[in-house]
C-alpha cells in the first residue's frame, strides 16, 4: 500500500523546520577560523535531531541545519578585513564540503523516506536508522585513517615508526570487517543498497594504494641491503582487502538483482 504524497507541510514537518534551524544556529557556535569542529558536529551531529522529528522529508532535513549553521558562522566570523565576496565564497566552499561528507544521511533516509511511501510503513524505527548512519561514519573513518596511515611517510630508522603502517593496516581491516557487519544488519531495515554503494566508494583509496605499491615494488626498487618495507607489504595487503570487499559488495548487489528479476518474472507468470 503507497502512502500519497503531499506538497503540504505537516505539523511535523513545521517543527523539524523551526528544530533545523535552532539546531544550526546552535552548532553555528561553534564555527571558527582554521578550526573543523564545527563542521565536524554539523557533519555527525546536525541532520540527525531534525531527520528525528520530521523523516518523511529527508534531503530538507538534512540540508537545513547545515545551510542555517554555514551561513550563521559566516556572518559571525567575518571580520572587517574579509571582503563580502571572499567570505562568502569560502562559505559555499565549506558547505560543499559539508554535504559531501554528510552524504550517508540523505542517502539512508531518502531511502527509508522511499519505502515509507511504497509501503505505508517503514521496517524501522528512525532511531535505528541514526544508528545505521553512526555505523557507517565509524566504518569510513577507521578505513579512511588505516589507509592514510598505512601510507604516512615515517622515519625508519626509528622502531616505533616502522610498526606505524602495521597499525594502519590493522584500522583498515577492522573498517573492512565492521564494514560487513553493518552491511548484513542494514539487511534488517532493508537500507543495504545506498550502505553498499557508500562502502564500494570507500573501497577505491584501498584498491589505489595497493595498485601504486605494487607498482613502485616493481619500477623503484630500493637498496638491497635495506631492512623490510613495512609500509609496501602493508599497502599492498590493504589493496588486497579493498579488492576482496568490493568484489564482495558488487556480487552482494548482482545477487539481489538476479533474486529481485526471479520473483518479479514468477509472479508475472502467477498472473497468467
């Protein structure tokens, strides 16, 4: 059963407006030159309380505190020196960047908003779909740093230093593996689809640095008589479990497809 959609606003869409916007005015403090916490707290922290009280329309939900606290912490921060058209340009900058990183929340919960509208009924409760979403960013998060510390360059002559890409590589498998594990759980809300395509994305770095160490083990050899390459054997192994997951992840989708066409042509056969 479809629920009909309506232009209208609702009560409830009225008041994830006005909580939108406080909630950006609120996070907007704590904006500031050189300094990301504001937008990290917009980026974790500032759809989810407005996606709480008004789901049904998520792309307004979840742009409205980020707009309210990037405009608001532009007038705020903007000094006598700044010109009005530089102010502004780094502020469309930062949204941009916002957006970008926040992705998973329009993604999840159009989604949601999708099924809500198919089916009268969505297969969870709001809550649990913010939940899913903090999944998602811890997942990116530990892939995104084990890569990056996989491939910080170190001294090495130093111990401590030359164990730096292993701990990169132990992140980036635990990303992979809580990567999956949130993958069979998204299955339970039925939001497997735009969770798959956020990790074949965050794949593509892994597989990048595995093909760039293989190659520079091959065309820039180092000195024989030097100790082992931690960080190559690390870096390759991490382009190897990129692959393995999304190579994983394409035939998760390519499966669901084939069950999807199988049930979709026995019906069609049912009904004649």
């Amino acid at each position: 059963m479809k629920t009909p959609l309506t232009s209208t606003f609702t009560r409830r869409d009225w008041y994830g407006i006005v909580a939108g916007v406080c909630w950006g005015l609120a996070l907007s403090r704590f904006f500031a030159a050189d300094d990301m916490t504001g937008p990290w707290l917009v980026i974790l922290f500032g759809p989810p309380l407005v996606l709480l009280i008004s789901s049904t329309r998520p792309i307004l939900s979840w742009q409205l505190p980020i707009v309210t606290a990037v405009v608001a912490g532009a007038v705020m921060n903007r000094t006598s020196d700044d010109s009005a058209g530089g102010a502004w340009a780094e502020a469309a900058l930062l949204w941009f960047i916002c957006s970008l990183l926040s992705l998973p929340w329009a993604l999840i919960f159009r989604y949601r908003a999708r099924h809500v509208h198919q089916r009268g009924k969505a297969s969870g409760m709001a809550l649990a779909y913010i939940g899913m979403v903090l999944l998602v960013f811890a997942c990116c998060a530990l892939t995104l740093v084990g890569i990056a510390a996989t491939v910080y360059s170190t001294d090495a002559s130093d111990a401590q230093n030359r164990l730096f890409p292993i701990y990169g590589f132990l992140a980036t498998t635990a990303g992979i593996v809580l990567s999956f594990v949130t993958e069979r759980t998204a299955r339970r809300l039925e939001i497997q689809k735009p969770v798959r395509g956020v990790f074949e994305l965050l794949t593509i770095p892994g597989v990048l640095v595995g093909i760039a160490e293989i190659v520079a083990l091959f065309f820039w050899p180092k000195p024989s008589g030097s100790s082992l390459h931690y960080d190559t054997f690390c870096g390759i192994l991490v382009g190897m479990e990129a692959l393995a997951a999304m190579i994983w992840l394409t035939r998760a989708d390519r499966r669901e497809q084939n069950d999807a066409v199988q049930t979709q042509s026995m019906r069609t056969r049912d009904s004649l």
